[in-house]
C-alpha cells in the first residue's frame, strides 16, 4: 500500500509500523468517576468494520510522525491521511476553548 | 541432426547455429529460438508425460501458458524443473530432460497408470486412500508422491544469486503486443516515465507472430521500429524478459525479470531480479490467449493450438509437421491456414465446427463445414484423425482453434470479477480493477488488430493527459480489421474417447460431468475436486473450456456459471527470487558494539542478541569449558572490578519544559521531583496494566533527561512515547531523540571500580562517595577532555558505574580501562556473567518481564504511583490483578545443591501431582552462582514473599526432571545494598 | 585525549563505475523545537547560523562554513557542518541561546557518499524512494529503509548521494551498497 503523507507526498507502507483503531488517541480521564470502565473500554472494545476505519500508522522509518489515516478495509482505499498531533491539538485546543466559554458564561 | 521441420523466413538467425541437448540427445537450433521451437525443428514431438496418466505428451502453445512441455532445464545444482520449453531461450550447451516418465520417455513404465484411468477419475484420492487411515501416511501419501509430481528438484543448495529492486513510473504498460506497444509508444512521446514490460526476450507480442501489415510495413518489421523508438527515448524503460506476476495495492506491481537465464551462465550475476514497480498508471495489454476445443484423444503430440502453429513458421520458421490439418469454430483459424498454406505447408484438411460459407480455398484440400473431428490415432504422435461420418484423415500436426480468451488474469488481483461477452464468447475485464489500471486491446476484448493498436494509443493518450503530459499528435499505426467472427463451441459431444480440458492435470470432459454429477455445482469447487486450472499454466488454455463443460452440463449460460478468479503470481516465480539476495548471515543486518574489535582481538565469544553481536564471554588461554570463564568473571568483578559494554541498552534523550510532567505519565512511578544529577529507576506499563520496560533515567538539567530502556525494547519504548507525545500530548513540551548509537557506554563494576575510574576521570570531577554517591550522574571529562557521561547505577549490584562517551571514542575507552585496569586485575565480562550476577542481585529482566507480569508480580507494586495519572496504572488495578494469592518475584536454591535448576520448570506444591490445577508459577531465569557454589534461580510463585523457606516441587516437563527447591529472597548476594554505596 | 575512530574507517571504493566512500569530520547536531518557538527559533538561526529552515523533505545549506539544515520530522531539523571540536551540541546550544533543544548525533551516523556513472541503478536495488533528478532534486532529503536498515538519504549540491545510518550498522549498510553495485549487469 501507499500511505499519502501529508508533508512528505507518497510513501511505501512498509516504512510505517501499524497500531490500529485511532480511538486509542480519546484516552480517558484517569479521576473520573467511572475510570475504570472507561479503560476497559479503551483498552478493549474496538470497531471492526468492513468499510473506511480511521486508523494509527506510525512512520518509524521516515519522520517519525504518527499518522491518522482514513482507509476502507475492504478496499484499502485511503481516503484521508492527517498527522495525529494537529487531530489531537485540534480537539484539546476546542476543549479548553469550551471550558473557558462554560466559566465566562458562568461568570456572566 | 537436421533441423528437419526448418523453413525459410522467421526471426531467428540462421548464421548462430546454437548446441543443445534434449534427454541426452545432441541437436542444433538458431539464436532467437526457445527450446520448443528447436526442438520442433528438429521434429520432435514427444516431450514429456502427463501428471496422472503418463500419457504422451506434446507442444500445445508458443508461450508461457503451456501446460504441457514442462521440461528440467539444466543439470546439476543448478537444475530447474517444470520450465517451460516455449518460453527458455535457446542457449550454447543448453540441457534438458523431460519429466514424469520412469525409463526412457518413449516407454514410460508408469504408462500403466493410463489403463487404470476408471479407477483414476476426478476426486480420485478422496475416493480410494480414504481406507484405512493408517495407510495414508505409511503407504498411499508416499506412493502417490513418487509415482504423481512433475519435475524433480536438484536437492541441492541453489547456486545462483537473486536480486531486488524498487523502480517508479508515471505509465506502466504490461504487454507489449499491438496495443501494449502502441501505447507504449504514445506514453512514451508524451514525456511520461514510462516501463514497457514483456515476458518475452523480443518485444511485439503476437506482431511476431503473424504476417500483417501495420503502417504499410509488415507486423514484424513495425515491431522491431517501435522498439527502436522507445529505446532511443531516454524516458522510456524497456523491460524484455520480465513478467508483471502481480497487481497490488494503489499502483504497485511486482515483476520478475529474467537477467541470465538465456545464458549458459550468469556470472556471478544475480540470475532474476524481483521488481516492485510503483506507477501511477497501468496499461494493461495482456493480449488474449487461444484456447483448445476438446474432442476424443486431443492430446496427442502434434496436436497444437493454432496460433501456436502460426508462431512457430511465422516467426521461427519451423513447421511443426508436413501434413497439417486445421480444427476451428472461428475465422482465424482459417488464417492459419492461409499463412501456413503460403509457407509451402501441406494443409490436408480445414475443419470448421460451423456451418457456414468457407472463408478461403486451398489446393488439395479437404474442407468440411459443420464438421467435428472425433477422434485420433498415433502412439508418441498424432498420424490421423477420425472425423463424425467417419472419414479418417492422415495429419502429423492438428492446429485447433477454439476461439481467443481475453487475459485478464492481472485484473482479478484485486476485487475484478470478469464478465461474459457474449459476441466474443470471452470473460471481459469488469468490477473494480486494481487502483489506476486500465485495460487496452484484446485484454480488452478489442480481438482485431485495428482495434488493438487504436486502443493502446487513444488510453495511452488519455492517461498522459490525466497525469499532466502533452500527447503528441501522431496517428495511431494503421492497420485493416481482420476477420475475426467467432462462435461457442466448445467440446465434441460425438466424441466416445477422452477428451482433453486440462492437459496439465489430466481432467477430461467426462470428469468435469462427473464432478457436476456427484454435486460440485460451483465453478470454485469444480476447480478443487477435479484440479482444473491448477499448477503451474493456473489453467490459462483450460478454465473456460472446463467451465463451459460445467455450464452445459448443468443447463446454464456461461455467464449465470460465472468464472474463477486469479490472483498472484500470474506466472511462477522462483522462491530464490522472493528471497533475494537475503540469504545466511545477510538475512538481517548486524549491530556492532565499540568494543568489538578491541573483543574480537582478544579471543572473546559472541551472541547475537537482537541484531547486535555481544560478547558472551572472555574465554582465558587454559579454559575449557564456558563455565570456567564464567564463574571466573563473575568472581573477578565481586572480586575487584570487572568492565562489561552496555552501549546497547536503549538510549533516548528528552528535552522540553514539560519533559518531567512526560515522563510521569510514560513511568509507573513519580519523576517529577528528581534533582538534576541524580538517576532514577522506572518501570513502565503497558496500558492493560502489564509490565513491560524498566530502565535508569537521569536527569542531566531541570529539562534535560537521558532515559535508558532494556536492549530489545529500544524501538518499542522509543515508539510508544511518540505516540504518548503526538497523539495523547501534543500540548506538552517534550522533544525525544534516540541517543543509543551516540554512546559507547561501559559498566564498571566492582569494589575496586572508583579507584580504577579515578585512573581516568579528569581531576577536576570529584567523584568520591561524598560527592558522587549512588544514584548520582554527571557531565565529565576523562583522559584530558574527552567529553563523557558517568552514572553511578549497578545491575550487579556492586559499587558500580556507567560511563559513556561519544561512540568514536569506545573502542579507545576499553583499551585504557583494561590498561589502567591492569593493576587491579581488572576483569572484561560478558553477557553470561552479567546474567549470573543479576540473578545474585534479584534483578528483573527480559524473562521476568515476560509480557504476563504484573508490578505487583515483580515485587515492584509500590511503583505504581496512585497520585498520578500514568500509563497502565488504572487498568493494574483490576481485582484479577490484584489477587490474594498472586504470583510473586523470588529467588529459588536446590536443595541438593549439587543438582541444576532449569528454567521454564512449573512449581506445585510438595507432594502434589504436577497437573495444571497444582500450577503454582513458574521458573523464569536460572544460573550458577559461583559465589553461593550453587545453581540459583529467579521465578514466580503464588503469594512468593509470604512463602521464604518452603521447599517445593520444580516439574519440568520438557525435560522430564522433577526436584525439590527452597524459596528464598531473591537477593542472593547483599540484601541491604551496601556495596552499592559502598 | 582518547583517539577517535570514525564508523568504516574512511572506506572509499569504486565498484562497477560506482564510488562508494565514507564521509567523516563532520558534526551533526539535532535541533528540536520548542512549541510554539518556531519564529524565534527561525530568527536565532538566520542570525547565528545565516540559514533558512528547510521545508519538509528537504535540506537548506550556506556556502560559507560548508553547513547544512536538514528537515527530519515536524519539530526537529539535523545541523551538519564541518567539525571544529567535540562538544558540537555546546557550541550550537549557546549559538542558539534557548530557543532549540539540541543534541549530539555525530557519533550515530555513518555518512556514505555514493557517486559516479551508475549510482541511480545501484540505489534502485535498496532504496525504495524514487530518486530520479526530475522528482529527488539537489538538496532534496528523505528518511526511508534501506535493507531494514533506516537511511536519510540526501542528494547533495554535487550530484551525490549521501546515505546517512545507524553506526552500529555501518557494515550492514556497506554491505548491502556493495551488493548493489557488484550485482549490476
């Protein structure tokens, strides 16, 4: 396979080391009430779908970056490819701005 | 010899004569001829023995889909069975020998097997070994094996060498027949990288093959300047004698390229080169194959497709027999006729299945419309055939032909499903073709000349144009329409003998019947019951003859029957190919410590331990067995000092703000408050809460950390902390670098290691025990400036130390520590030794940290900080985890001292049977320990440290030994570590 | 001072009209990035160092003290110039004042230089990456494998190849290069 890097155009899939499910990035809050559950569920309880998986590839023989990549697992057409920091900076950067909109609200 | 069936014309050259040897037998073909063409022009016609029957076999095509002329080529070594006489090039000295027959070919003793066929029908095994079963391996399984198989391996290592390789292009065209060349040509005036791929030694394909006008010049002629063309292109590869076997994922094919097997030796060269061709467009120009219409006795040497017939004069000049008569349901058998008849051959007769106005007359010619030919005779070759009404012909050669099948084999890689076309009766290429291909010419379905050479040159414009190339405005090469009506008929119903489908596997009509009769319905299971297709063609003349068989007998249409799909390799590949140039020590790449030269000068012995190469011991002149050198060692060091090269532990450096807050998450334990200058031991955990890597980390700076993981999971930890750092903390400052090739990195160890460092540290670094005590590390100099690191940490668990300097300088470094050393007699060690010596500490490593162990389990369970979020930490605390009567880390004596422990033995209780309810844990790392002159060992046990002084049964199963062992603390030597800090 | 010795011990060799020799005297020195320190890191390096930070895949060099800048992931770049002492990672980390986290790797690499007439054929038997000059340019550089063995590959201002790789697998690295060069027909 292909892996369309996003700074780096088309690579073999073989310089990239595989993980798989790319929910292993949603780790749960380790002090919330039901932690324990949340784990297991995070550490257990997959998708395994026949059709487009987004999933963790790592380009251990390239620039070392971890990679989300949308691919059909029927098909392996990859339809998508993102570096896994800009997903994961995106999601805490909208995070924090919700709380501090929740606390200015709550000031107001 | 003569070449007796030699003619004028062809593409071969008469002023090469070329020697070779076909079972042992002297004959002379021309450089440009394959195996098959020489030898019938040599006229031989008998070439090998069927697979089940051992039936005489003969020439069926003229190129790498024949089923029957399966020959071992070459002697000794280098002998190479089941290739494919229409397919090797004629070489100088060239040797061959038929395959399958017991005696000489013409009187195989195995022929029997042919009088026994009633008892040798399709599903034959499954019907008659099935009784009783012990017979199977003792009697059937090695009978079948010597009596069926084709060729015979040499039993010897391959002397040849193989190679790989990575090539990209913008075009990939497969197939360099009138569309694949037409195309190439196009893609090539475009600008676009582009590979032009043929199994064949010449390019042209069936242009070869026959005598019409392309462009105004004849078809060969055209070949040989297109060749030309696309050799002067400087964008354009050519790739002669190279088979595209594989279509894979998003552009990438694999190749085999055939470098020197038309020569009599390769040199010491790689003899195949295994390609991974990446493209960003394929062009499939596959062309077609003929395939057979089966009718009584069809098998006979000297019956032949007809284009393979057309190939054979066209192109090599050789008529395959004197007296030729035609069998065909198209017209363009007929053109075999007409090349054939102007070759000077005698046609004796032309066979048409349909009834319809003759396509041509020839002089003394018999010709039959609506006729069927019922039968043959001749025992090693065909002399007659016997038609419906009747009528016995004279013929030393049958050219047949059954219509033309679209190869589509490549397109079914993926997720292509072929369809039926009626109006060519041929399966067409359909459903998802493999990303970027696209399919031209007969391929195609485009079965005219015309319409091949229009279509590789219109797709080959279309597809320069996606990828941002200019076509040039050349026309297409010219070419008329031939004839080419064709019509479905597939086998002689009127036909009482056997009838051929599969020559290869020796399927007839009447076994495809019958496998329908007895309920195998689908085309996937009448391929497994009857083996139709199979092997080395994969069925390219056969499946849809045997399929049509099948859709007739159960009174469907082809298309509702369906086809079986291919998949890779298209043609067969030497496994030596795959393999490449991986082969003995070059299977891996080798990992070299600093020390190694300065080890190799002394005599030591290696392990590989991963991909590195580590001394296992120093053997000294005088010692004869591993243990002494060992035991020696391992007393040295406790002794005075010992020096052991650690440089392969992992080594990853870590910077940033929040590399501390890092760090805490990565480890079990709390890293946040670690002075700078100080080192720390670290477990960490998987996230399922096992324990999986633990190591020192010092802290050089208040960001500034230097982890050091255990040597096989350098990769892993490395990998993992990027994914904790990328996709769980992007926020954090924390940047990782591996630093394990940086430093060579030495342990120094024993009571007498400060006083040797103090030899070598420069003296401005205070390193007595007030200033450096255990735990401490540092930034220093040492041999007047070289930059060094030092860490007071001991895995033996004597005073000891770890000093690393940039790798250039390691292999210096062990030469002065063993200089300074010398009067102290210091003391090289090796893995061994250091294996017995944190053993004697109670130290876990790769065995205790197995992947099913638990910090609890290790004795390490106050290690999982419940104050901080960390990896593993949460899930570690489950209850099954966390059990009252969880295995524990301790150590383990003998109680006959005099006895060995073994690891991987299973404790029980005493007295208790050794079953796998009795299981109590489990022995993990064993050793003798010279200092307790004892074997020792280390292992888990149910509630272990609860349990010091209990004897209890060691089972090992493996080995058969049971014995009594005590528990003990797993701290052999200094349970209070006072030599540490000594 | 103890004597240093450099990975292949200054191997050259030309096989098969390819040139296959050892680079050494060179530092190297990794520059990471702090978050969010990009633009100050970018100036510190314009002013001390007179280069540009290279875009991905690619390598930024001045002519002047024969350096090099070389992109190696998203938030770290590899600094190669001639060796002048060995603390390369002091000298560049005070040049930079703060505003990267450099670290030393001279001594990690083995840097080959593979030059002359067929040196594309030989690289296509290992290198997975297309180097044709119309897609690899001069100063391009890219991370790949080369028979198992991890390889940043650079073409550099000459034309050349140079292969950088683990040291301990130096040999390994050779090795399969020779292969490559012998193997040509």
């Amino acid at each position: 396979m292909i892996i369309n890097h996003p700074l780096l155009g088309p690579r073999d899939a073989a310089e990239f080391v595989y993980l798989g499910d790319a929910s292993l990035m949603n780790r749960p809050d380790w002090q919330s009430t039901d932690a324990g559950n949340q784990f297991y569920e995070y550490q257990y309880l997959r998708d395994n779908p026949a059709g487009e998986l987004r999933e963790l590839w790592y380009h251990e023989q390239g620039d070392r970056s971890w990679l989300v990549v949308t691919r059909n697992t029927l098909t392996h057409a990859i339809s998508k490819v993102e570096l896994a920091r800009d997903v994961k900076l995106q999601e805490i950067n909208s995070k924090t701005k919700t709380t501090a909109a929740a606390k200015k609200g709550k000031k107001a | 010899m003569t070449q007796s069936h030699r003619i004028n014309g062809g593409l071969v050259s008469r002023n090469q004569p070329v020697n070779f040897k076909f079972n042992n037998t002297s004959y002379v073909g021309y450089q440009g001829d394959t195996l098959a063409s020489a030898l019938l022009a040599n006229g031989v016609k008998l070439v090998g023995r069927s697979f089940k029957y051992h039936r005489p076999r003969g020439i069926l095509t003229a190129g790498s889909e024949e089923p029957n002329a399966l020959v071992e080529l070459r002697s000794g070594a280098h002998q190479e069975p089941n290739t494919r006489a229409t397919t090797v090039e004629l070489f100088e000295g060239l040797e061959a020998k038929s395959q399958n027959h017991r005696g000489p070919l013409k009187y195989d003793f195995m022929a029997i097997n042919d009088l026994m066929s009633p008892f040798l029908a399709a599903g034959f095994y499954y019907k008659t070994f099935m009784w009783p079963k012990a017979f199977w391996e003792k009697l059937y399984e090695p009978t079948i094996r010597a009596a069926a198989g084709l060729g015979r391996l040499s039993g010897q290592e391959d002397p040849d060498s193989y190679d790989k390789g990575f090539l990209h292009c913008d075009i990939l065209v497969i197939g360099s027949g009138p569309a694949g060349i037409a195309a190439a040509l196009q893609a090539g005036r475009s600008g676009a990288q582009v590979i032009l791929a043929d199994e064949d030694f010449i390019f042209g394909g069936r242009l070869n093959s026959e005598t019409m006008e392309v462009g105004g010049e004849s078809s060969q002629a055209f070949a040989a300047n297109a060749t030309d063309e696309l050799a002067a292109m400087p964008n354009v590869r050519l790739m002669p004698r190279t088979t595209i076997y594989g279509a894979y994922d998003h552009g990438i094919y694999g190749a085999i390229e055939r470098k020197t097997d038309h020569l009599g030796s390769s040199n010491g060269k790689p003899r195949q080169v295994l390609w991974r061709i990446y493209s960003k467009r394929a062009i499939l120009a596959g062309g077609s194959n003929e395939r057979p219409i089966a009718f009584g006795n069809n098998d006979r040497p000297g019956i032949m497709l007809a284009s393979a017939v057309r190939t054979y004069a066209n192109r090599f000049g050789v008529l395959p027999g004197k007296r030729i008569s035609i069998f065909t349901n198209n017209d363009d058998g007929w053109r075999t006729a007409s090349d054939l008849a102007a070759k000077g051959a005698q046609i004796t007769a032309i066979i048409d299945t349909r009834d319809v106005e003759p396509l041509g007359a020839f002089k003394d010619t018999a010709i039959i419309m609506g006729g069927r030919i019922i039968d043959t005779r001749g025992r090693h070759g065909v002399s007659s055939i016997t038609l419906r009404n009747g009528q016995t012909i004279d013929t030393d050669c049958v050219a047949v032909s059954g219509g033309w099948n679209p190869n589509v084999h490549l397109t079914c890689h993926q997720r292509g499903r072929p369809q039926w076309r009626e109006d060519i009766a041929g399966f067409v290429p359909a459903g998802e073709m493999p990303i970027g291909m696209s399919v031209v010419g007969a391929a195609n379905g485009s079965m005219t000349l015309a319409a091949s050479l229009n279509d590789g040159h219109l797709f080959a414009n279309k597809i320069a144009k996606e990828l941002g190339f200019t076509p040039s405005r050349k026309s297409a090469p010219k070419a008329e329409d031939e004839a080419a009506k064709t019509s479905a008929y597939w086998y002689v119903k009127e036909s009482t003998a056997r009838a051929w489908v599969d020559q290869q596997n020796d399927v007839t009509v009447k076994d495809i019947k019958l496998s329908h009769q007895e309920g195998f319905r689908s085309v996937e299971h009448l391929k497994r019951y009857t083996t139709l297709g199979m092997a080395t063609d994969q069925g390219k003349t056969s499946n849809i003859l045997g399929l049509a068989v099948m859709a007739e007998v159960s009174g469907k249409t082809i298309a509702e029957t369906g086809t079986t799909i291919f998949r890779p390799p298209y043609t067969p590949v030497p496994i030596g190919a795959f393999g490449g140039r991986v082969r003995g020590k070059d299977f891996k790449p080798t990992r070299y410590t600093p020390s190694h030269t300065w080890a190799k000068e002394n005599g030591a012995i290696f392990i590989e331990s991963g991909m590195w190469m580590r001394a296992q011991w120093h053997p000294k002149s005088g010692e004869t067995h591993w243990r002494e050198s060992v035991d020696r060692e391992v007393l040295a060091t406790r002794k005075s000092v010992g020096i052991c090269d650690v440089t392969t532990l992992g080594k990853i450096d870590i910077q940033g703000k929040d590399a501390a807050e890092f760090l805490n998450l990565v480890y079990s334990n709390a890293f946040g408050k670690l002075p700078v200058g100080k080192v720390r031991y670290g477990l960490m955990l998987r996230e399922d809460g096992i324990a999986y890597d633990d190591g020192t980390t010092a802290r050089l700076a208040e960001n500034h950390f230097v982890m050091t993981t255990t040597t096989a999971n350098a990769v892993l930890v490395f990998r993992r902390m990027e994914f904790v750092r990328q996709c769980l903390r992007p926020d954090l400052d924390v940047h990782l670098i591996s630093v394990t090739e940086q430093w060579a990195q030495y342990a120094i160890a024993g009571p007498n290691a400060r006083k040797l460092l103090e030899k070598i540290v420069d003296k401005k670094h205070n390193i007595s025990n007030e200033s450096f005590p255990f735990m401490a590390c540092g930034e220093i100099s040492i041999c007047d400036g070289t930059p060094a690191r030092l860490f007071r940490i001991s895995f033996s668990g004597e005073l000891a130390y770890e000093l690393a300097v940039p790798t250039r300088y390691g292999d210096a470094l062990i030469r002065e520590l063993m200089d300074a050393g010398k009067e102290f007699d210091v003391t090289p060690y090796g893995l061994e030794a250091l294996g017995v010596m944190r053993i004697e500490k109670g130290h876990a490593a790769g065995n205790e940290l197995n992947g099913q162990t638990t910090a609890l389990n290790l004795g390490l369970g106050k290690m999982v900080s419940k104050k901080k979020d960390a990896i593993g930490s949460r899930l570690s605390e489950r209850d099954q985890m966390n059990r009252d009567d969880a295995i524990k880390l301790v150590g383990f004596k003998p109680v006959d001292s005099s006895k060995s422990l073994t690891a991987g033995a299973h404790f029980v209780t005493k007295g208790k049977e050794p079953t796998m309810a009795h299981d109590q844990g489990y022995m993990t790392s064993v050793g003798y320990s010279p200092n307790l002159k004892t074997s020792i060992g280390l292992g888990f046990i149910k509630r272990g440290d609860q349990r010091i002084g209990e004897i209890v049964t060691a089972f090992d199963g493996l080995r058969g030994t049971t014995q009594d062992v005590e528990i003990v603390s797993p701290h052999f030597i200094d349970p209070e570590g006072e030599r540490l800090r000594a | 001072m103890l004597k240093a010795v450099s990975p292949l011990s200054g191997f050259s060799a030309e096989i098969n009209k390819v040139t296959i020799s050892e680079v050494s005297g060179r530092s190297l020195v990794s520059i990471a990035v702090p978050n969010s320190g990009l633009a100050a890191l970018k100036a510190a390096i314009k002013k001390q160092l007179n280069l540009d930070l290279p875009e991905p895949g690619q390598t930024t060099d001045s002519k002047s003290g024969n350096a090099m800048l070389i992109w190696a992931s998203p938030d770290q770049y590899l600094f190669s110039f001639d060796e002048k002492d060995n603390m390369p990672s002091e000298t560049v980390g005070k040049l930079l004042n703060g505003k990267a986290y450099v670290t030393d790797q001279s001594d990690a690499w083995v840097t080959l230089k593979i030059s002359g007439e067929r040196k594309l054929e030989a690289l296509e038997r290992i290198c997975p990456i297309n180097l044709h000059p119309d897609v690899f340019k001069t100063g391009m550089a890219a991370r790949t494998m080369m028979e198992h063995l991890g390889v940043l590959v650079i073409r550099d201002e000459n034309d050349s190849f140079l292969l950088l790789s683990a040291r301990s697998t130096a040999g390994s690295l050779l090795h399969a290069i020779e292969t490559s060069a012998k193997n040509l027909h």
